[in-house]
C-alpha cells in the first residue's frame, strides 16, 4: 500500500460522507479525485486487502439479527472452507483462530429463520457442522485498524 491508499484506510473507518456525492466530498478531504478513490477502494478490493467496503447496520435494530458461528475445519481444508462461507451475503466477516473451533465467522441477517436457513446451507456446502453462539449480552467497542 502507498500513502494515499493508508490515508483512505485510515480516514474512511471512521465514517463516511452522507450526501449527494459521498465519495467526491471524501475525495477532497484526502486530497485526491473521486475517479481515483474509487478506483483505489476497487483495487483494495480485488486484491484482499480489503474485504468490504460498506455500512456496518445494527441488526437488531432493523429488526434482523446477528450470530457468531464457529467451525471446526482441517488446517488443509480452511481455504477451500472460507471461500465458499464468504460467498454468502450473509457473512460479515470471517477469521481463522487458533483452537479445535478454528474458523468463525459472523452472520447478519433480516430474521432468526434466515439466519438458521444460512447456517443449513453453509453446513450442506461444507461438509462442516456450524456451532451457533447467539449473543445473550450486547456490549460496544470502538475499532480502528490504522494501515
């Protein structure tokens, strides 16, 4: 990553412009052209090194709800696993950890159903049983990952 690509990082966790132009009005803040914003978020993108790029919406609020799930995959088979996991829309992210239930990952979706039926079709894709951990207790942290 370059300096400009850090500073779209860096500055956009932290919200973005609501406005008829969101991403010109982000461009001129961080010294550059809408063109290249975008083209730069494109590439980010393309290469991994962002995963998404979009609104973080409180679930529970619009009515939906969240779920962490966990799953225990071979080390040989997390790769093959991951991919066909992220392909759901209703994957936020997911992460590898060190532990017997070593790939989670958190689903969002518009009701508990949908997040059950998510959870089916993961299992029958994967071959791979899906632990659900439902929250029983909300509590709020700031994140920010400076590039």
């Amino acid at each position: 990553m370059d300096e400009l690509e850090r500073a779209i990082l860096n500055a956009l966790q932290g919200g973005f412009p609501l406005c008829e132009r969101p991403y010109a009005e982000a461009a001129a803040a961080l010294g550059t052209s809408e063109a290249e914003l975008i083209a730069r978020l494109a590439r980010l993108l393309e290469e991994g090194v962002l995963t998404r790029f979009g609104p973080m919406y409180n679930a529970d609020r619009l009515g939906g709800g969240f779920e962490l799930c966990a799953m225990r995959v071979p080390p040989g088979e997390l790769e093959r696993v991951a991919g066909q996991v992220n392909c759901h829309p209703e994957v936020a992210h997911n992460y590898e950890r060190e532990h017997d239930w070593n790939m989670w990952f958190v689903l969002a979706a518009e009701s508990p159903r949908q997040l059950e039926q998510a959870r089916e079709r993961i299992e029958r894709e994967t071959g791979y049983a899906v632990l659900a951990l439902p929250k029983e207790r909300e509590f709020r942290i700031g994140l920010r990952l400076e590039a």
